[in-house]
C-alpha cells in the first residue's frame, strides 16, 4: 500500500498534480478463443477504486466498476450491451498498469491489461492467467 501510494504521488507530480481520474489508462483485452477483441479504458480512483470501459470491435461495449478490494487486487462485475456479464479479477503490476482476467456469462474467457502500450499488452495476452 505505501509503495503504491508513493508511485500515486510520484506521478501526480510529474503530471503536473493531475489527478488520476483525469487520465484515464489504455485498455485493450480479447476472448481467450476467437477473435473479439476490445479497446478501452481503466480509471484508477484516489481511493483505489477502478472504472473500466472496453468495447469490442462489434460495438459491444463492457462497463464495471471494482471496489478497492486490498493490495493490488481487486474484482467485481462487467455488464455488456449484448446482455453478457462478467466476472472479472485483476493484479496491478504498477500504480498506472496491470491485467485481469475473467469469464463471461456465456463460458467465454476474457484476458485484458491496461496502462501498457497496445504491443506490450497484446504480448500478455497470449499469456495463462496465474495460478490463483
């Protein structure tokens, strides 16, 4: 919690006291089978809270809000226009950067990361959530 909220006040600083709701982070995900992919966004909230944002390249859009839940993990519940929910938890690996995985309400498994250039994110992605 103390290095996370000395990462917090290192980059409020050097954002010229930007709040961390003012900078929303990139977000890209896919299906873990198939090709649906998402582009998106996660907030990290002052409180430690997280608002995520993802839309498929269908058009579906996927939105939750997550609790600060602890450390740096958290979960909750994604709601997509298609009717789909999912149950989603995530690991940050950085004050500004990290990844989730989850399953939808139709079986499908989901793998995202946020706050980390679309190239190094889409590296991840191939990559097996961790053991629990």
């Amino acid at each position: 919690m103390a290095r996370t909220a000395a990462v917090m006040m290192t980059l409020l600083a050097l954002a010229g006291c930007a709040t961390p709701e003012d900078r929303p982070l990139d977000l890209f995900g896919k299906a873990r089978a198939g090709s649906e992919r998402f582009r998106g966004t996660a907030t990290i909230f002052p409180n430690g809270s997280t608002s995520v944002k993802m839309v498929s390249v269908a058009g579906v859009e996927c939105v939750g809000e997550f609790p600060y839940a602890g450390r740096e993990k958290s979960a909750g519940q994604l709601i997509c226009t298609d009717g789909r929910t999912a149950s989603v938890a995530f690991t940050a690996l950085t004050g500004t950067s990290g990844y989730g995985y989850g399953t939808t309400s139709d079986q499908t498994d989901i793998a995202f990361f946020f706050g980390l250039p679309e190239a190094e994110a889409d590296a991840y992605l191939g990559v097996s959530p961790p053991a629990q």
